[in-house]
C-alpha cells in the first residue's frame, strides 16, 4: 500500500485531498498543528468509511517537528513517502504598509518554509524508491496580486520557485513536482469572508462561481498517479479561468 502525506489535512482542500488518495487505496497520514479535535474528527470520520487515514501533530513551519519525524524511531524512519501534498495554509491579510513583519515571516513560515521542510523530509524515502509525488497547493493570488496579500501572494509564488529547482535536483529519481493553483474555493475559511469581498472576487472569475475542494482534488489524485509520470514542473490551476487573466502566464 503506498503511503501518502498531506500537510494541513484536516480541513478544506487538504482534507478533500486527503479523503480522494484514501479512497484510491493509498494510506494516508494527514499532518495538524494545533486542532487536535479536528484531527480526531478527520481520522474518525475517514475510519468509519473504511479509508486508511491516520493523523500526526506537526507543525509545518517547525524544523523541529520535522527532525523529529525523520529521526531514528520516528514516523519518517524507514518509510518511503510516495505522494507528499502541502496544503497547510492561513492568512493574516493586511495592506503592506500596516503588516506587522511577524505576521509576514508566518505566513511564509508555513506555506514556503513549510513546503521545503516538508519535502526535504520525504525526498530521501522517494529517492530511494525511485518514484515521488510532491505537490504544492498554490493561489491565483502569486501572480495576480491582490490588496492585502503581499505575504500570501509572495509564499506562493516562492512554492513554484522552490519546485522549479526540486524540479531539477529529483527528476532522475522519477520523481515529479507540481503545483496546483486554487481559486476561490469553498471552505470553512472562504466562509468567513465578507459577502462584499466575496461578490467582488466571483465577479473577476469567468466561470461566475466558487469552486469546490473535491474539484481540487480530482486534479491532485490525477498528479499522484503513475499515469502522471511525465508531468512535472508544471503549475496547473483549478480557478474557473482567473490564471488566464494574468498578463504573463509563464
């Protein structure tokens, strides 16, 4: 059975992600920092319907966390990881000029740190095994922009930096890296946002609507395959067309 990582797995996208490899067989460990019921509640839901999900504190930014995993006795020890998917995530949206820099370095923290430490933590399994997955859940927002998401935008664009060169380093192990952009999508966290701020981004997307994490999903469990073998380096959105609208897509 292979075994599958999910970062931030226990809500939104990183749950749906979580739920779709578990139901292709693979078994799956979704990593939390601090929602220890939600973690159960995740493993408990997916149990009931016979998925093999399991759940592990980490925090995604903490070198610690992940040093522990790996070390000897650890959960990485020994385990070659087939499929890693960092969706771990937040934001703490606020106008340049009045972001505190702890709140900048954060939100970095996870989504950019978070997705080096997590793959450094996994590659030496794949590299062993000859065969990887690792995936970045991105955002329109690296490469739109958007008012209030200098930190945001910037983690993410720094994601497709950091697997343009994994790109490079892993290839020959037959190992693939990609990116999936994901637009407005809804979760429990686009819930809370404020229905004018909601108006005004459906208005910018051209298929008019959210989208769903079980959307995002789909793609995920299609780059995870062996079918996707030869995809890689690739940043592929799930956003009702808004990439399109960027002057340079790449």
């Amino acid at each position: 059975m292979k075994l599958a990582l999910v970062t931030g797995g226990t809500r939104g996208i990183g749950l749906a992600v979580a739920r779709r490899l578990a139901a292709q067989g693979m078994a799956v460990t979704v990593t939390y920092a601090h929602d220890t019921e939600a973690a159960e509640r995740t493993v408990a839901e997916a149990q009931a319907e016979g998925l093999s999900v399991t759940a592990l504190r980490c925090d995604a930014a903490a070198a610690q966390d992940w040093r522990a995993l790996s070390a000897p006795g650890g959960f990485l020890d020994g385990k070659s990881i087939a499929v890693l998917v960092h969706a771990a995530g937040f934001t703490r949206d606020k106008l340049a000029m009045t972001m505190p820099v702890q709140d900048f370095d954060d939100v970095l923290g996870v989504h950019l740190r978070g997705g080096f430490l997590a793959a450094q933590a996994v590659m030496k399994g794949m590299i062993a095994a000859r065969f990887g997955r690792i995936l970045f859940i991105c955002s329109p927002s690296a490469w739109l922009g958007r008012r209030g998401q200098t930190a945001y935008g910037a983690a993410k664009a720094g994601l497709y930096g950091l697997s343009q060169s994994l790109v490079q380093e892993l290839s020959r192990f037959q190992i693939t890296c990609n990116c999936v952009s994901a637009g407005l999508v809804d979760t429990a966290l686009t819930a809370e946002l404020p229905d004018a701020v909601r108006t005004e981004l459906l208005s910018t997307i051209p298929m008019g609507r959210a989208g769903t994490a079980s959307e995002v999903a789909a793609l995920v469990e299609f780059l995870a395959s062996k079918q996707a073998g030869y995809v890689t380096g690739q940043w592929l959105a799930v956003d009702g067309g808004l990439d399109s609208l960027a002057e340079d897509n790449f």
